[in-house]
C-alpha cells in the first residue's frame, strides 16, 4: 500500500514538472512571435 501512495506522490510531482516545462515552452512562443513582429515593423519603418 505505501509503494501505490509514493508512486502517486512521483507521478504527480513528474505531471506538474512536464506541466509547468509546456507552460513555459508555450509562453516563450508567445514572446517569439511578439519580438518577431518588433523585428519586422523595425524592417518595415527602414525601408
């Protein structure tokens, strides 16, 4: 019994840690595409 209560307690610290990794993946994207924009009116304004 007290084996199943560890391997939830590691399962689900191993769920919040993949959680929080996609999280920041998906928030980096975001900034991705905003300094990607930044970029291209800079490009735009010196032409």
């Amino acid at each position: 019994m007290i084996e199943f209560i560890i391997g939830l307690f590691v399962g689900a610290l191993i769920g919040v840690f993949i959680m929080c990794l996609c999280n920041s993946a998906s928030n980096s994207d975001e900034d991705m595409k905003k300094l990607n924009e930044i970029e291209n009116r800079k490009d735009d304004v010196n032409d």
